[in-house]
C-alpha cells in the first residue's frame, strides 16, 4: 500500500499539537507509574491510525491489552493473558509481514522471558526497516523501551528515510538508548518524583539548549495526564498542558478486516503464510552422521550465566556513568559535575547505616528481584515480579522477596511500594 501522510496537526490537549510529520520521528515519553504517560502514548497512537499511519505497539509490560486501552486503540493483540491469540516469538518477522493488510497491532511480550522479549523486538525493527520503499508508513510504539538500546538507535537514525517513526516509553530516561534519545525531535515528561530521575532530565535539557528551569521544577508536582512538552524545533521553551483524550474523538481509522486480523494472528501463532516443509529426506546411518553442535544453554553452567548477568548490570552502570559524562562540554564542567556524580553515587551506593555498599545476595532469584527494584524503585509486587520475569502469587517469589526484606536489602512502604535499600557493587 502507499504511504499516507495527512497535514493535519497531531492534537494532544489544550491547543497544543505536534505537526503531521511527527508520525516519522522520534518520540520519547517518560513518567513515573501512575502518571499517564501510557495513556499519552494511546491518545498519540490512537491519531496516528486517523492519519492513515500503520501502529506497532510492542508491550513487555501488558499494559495495552486492557479494556480502557482497547476502547482507545482498537487493535488485534497477540500474545500477552488478554490477548486474542497466542503469541510466539520465533514467527516476529511473519508477524510483521502479515501486518501489511492491518492498520496496525500490539504484540503482547508480558509472558515471555526477558532475554526472549530483546530479541522479539529486535527482529521487529529489522522487518520494519527491510519493507518496500512503498509500504505504508509505519509508526512503532515501545512500552519500556529500555529493553532495545541498540535497534532503536538504528531505526531511530534510518527510521525516518523509510517511512518508519518511533515512540519511546519508560518510567526512566536513564532507560532509553542515548543515540536514540539524541535523535528525539519530541520530549513528552509526566511526573518524575525521584531525584536522579529529575537531575537526569535536567542535564539532558540542558544540553540540549533548554532555560526554562522553572518548569523542570513542576515535574515532581505534575498531575496524573500532564506533561512538560519539549520540540527540537523550539529547544529553549517548555510547553506545560494536560493531555485530552478527547483530542483523539472520532474514529480510529480503518476498521480491520476480521480475514485480515485472523491471518495476522495466525502467522503470529505458527509462522503462517510461509511455504509448507518439504518431506525430510531418509536419516543418513549413524556412521555417517555429524555430531550434532551443542545447544549453548546445555554448555554454560548456571552459576556462569549468574556471574554474565552480573557483568551485564556492571556494564550497563558504567554506560550511564559515561553517558552522563558525555554530556560535558569543558573542563569546569568536567570537574564540577564529576563531584556531583561522585557525591551521588556514594549516596546511592550506601546502605540506611552509613555504611559501605552491600554485596549481592547468594540467592540467584533474590538478585534478579533486586536488580528489577533498582531498575524501577517503588513499584509493588506483581510489576517486580514481572521485571523479573517471574509469577508474583509463585512462593518461590514470595521467599525472595521476604528474604531481602528480612536482610533489609528492600524495604515495603504502607503503600505496597518496594524500594531498595542496600544496592551491592
């Protein structure tokens, strides 16, 4: 099908809009739960298939699969325990294939495991970026779009020379891709409570030209639906508005073709579309037959896959402490936010008695719910279960979780809030 692209403005609340080609660039939302921000990204999603503009919604988190997120984005879900129909993985580039006669779908990545959930959205953008030079325009919707550093970036640099925009959304921008994030013609921040998290977007708008301190000072304040709104195109001023859901009134676009949705959803399930498998020929003798290569999974050793996830979190810790570095532009600079990094870092890196850093715990499943903690401080039980990767009503995660409350590495507010409180080297 050709692309179509309307002129008309993207609304998004209160007068303010982005322009029609925002459906091709870059888009970054990010927010605390809580704060709407997938709500935002609906309403966005949701004028994007009224300007005829194709949505792919990948969704780790199973947060569009609801009914009040359907109701707004009335799209075939795959995958996912709300899904219409099952999901599975190694079919993504089928998937993508199939999707040329939808308006658009959301692929439900909640039940798979987390190194699975990466590698599904990797070969998504690789099919999106290899479609025909006259294949709709697509726009590609990320929830927690911290588990693709690197395809984004390469979509986020090429995406737009083929039709192919991107939305990218996370609780934290330390989380997003940092060649992605420079590539973002749009910044979309609802409430951010935690102070790294706001001294993180801080120095972000400050590189990127931004003088408007007084509204960064909102952001821990922000109401559930608002937004400071930057554009690359005005990098000094801040837009502070709520975002109407009633600014996406109307239809949703085209209706999908029910054939459409079940061919979709069965190259989803099962690879379908591709040629049927041509009878084995006869087994050779064993005599002649080559020793099969091992599975890696049957050569790595369980306690070697723990000390790589291990040297995994180290590096991507080091990665933002170089890219909060990178952020520099001279020396003074250098020097005095180093101090500031250094002061921050300490106070991260100590437990409530003043003490030095902790080490990990001896439980493996005690660290994988550790590092989810770190990652998303303050979340409650079923969303760090589901960070890592694993049933929060199991008693394997009840026991780990335990475990660190009881070491005091986690610490439960009245709420149900779990943040840590102990976080090792």
């Amino acid at each position: 099908m050709p692309v179509r692209r309307s002129t008309s403005p993207i609304a998004l609340g209160n007068g303010h809009a982005l322009p029609a080609s925002a459906a091709g660039a870059v888009i970054a939302i990010v927010g605390r739960g809580g704060s709407g921000r997938t709500e935002t990204a609906t309403t966005l999603g949701r004028q994007l298939l009224q300007r005829g503009v194709q949505v792919l919604v990948l969704d780790p988190a199973g947060a569009w699969a609801p009914a009040w997120s359907r109701r707004l984005l009335p799209l075939p879900v795959a995958g996912g325990r709300h899904g219409d129909g099952p999901f599975d993985p190694r079919h993504t580039a089928d998937a993508i294939v199939a999707l040329e006669d939808l308006p658009g779908a959301i692929i439900d990545l909640s039940l798979l495991p987390r190194e699975q959930r990466g590698a599904v959205a990797a070969a998504a953008v690789s099919a999106l970026l290899t479609r025909g030079a006259g294949a709709t325009a697509a726009h590609l919707i990320i929830e927690e779009a911290g588990l693709l550093p690197r395809s984004l970036g390469e979509l986020a640099q090429v995406g737009a020379q083929r039709g192919v925009g991107v939305t990218m959304i996370a609780q934290r921008l330390q989380a997003l891709d940092t060649g992605a994030l420079n590539q973002a013609s749009y910044l979309l921040a609802h409430r951010l409570t935690g102070p790294h998290d706001r001294r993180a977007l801080a120095a972000w708008l400050d590189n990127a030209g931004v003088a408007a301190r007084r509204r960064l000072a909102s952001l821990s304040t922000l109401q559930h639906g608002e937004v400071l709104l930057w554009r690359a195109s005005v990098p000094g001023e801040l837009l502070q508005f709520r975002i109407s859901r009633s600014s996406a009134a109307g239809s949703a676009g085209p209706t999908p073709v029910p054939a459409a949705v079940e061919r979709w959803l069965a190259a989803c399930a099962a690879g379908a579309g591709a040629p049927a498998a041509s009878p084995a020929p006869p087994a050779a003798p064993a005599r002649d037959r080559e020793p099969a290569a091992p599975c890696p999974g049957d050569v790595l050793p369980k306690e070697t896959l723990a000390e790589l996830d291990e040297l995994i979190a180290r590096a991507r810790a080091l990665r933002r402490v170089l890219r909060g570095a990178g952020m520099l532009a001279t020396h003074a600079e250098l020097l005095a936010r180093a101090e500031a990094l250094r002061a921050m870092l300490l106070d991260t890196a100590r437990s409530p008695d003043g003490s030095a850093a902790a080490a990990w715990p001896d439980d493996l499943y005690q660290r994988e719910l550790l590092r989810a903690l770190i990652q998303d401080p303050g979340c409650g039980r079923e969303r760090a279960a589901l960070l890592a990767g694993k049933n929060w009503r199991s008693r394997a995660f009840r026991s780990a979780l335990d475990g660190l409350l009881a070491t005091g590495y986690v610490s439960e507010e009245p709420g149900g809030a779990l943040q840590p409180e102990r976080v090792p080297d």
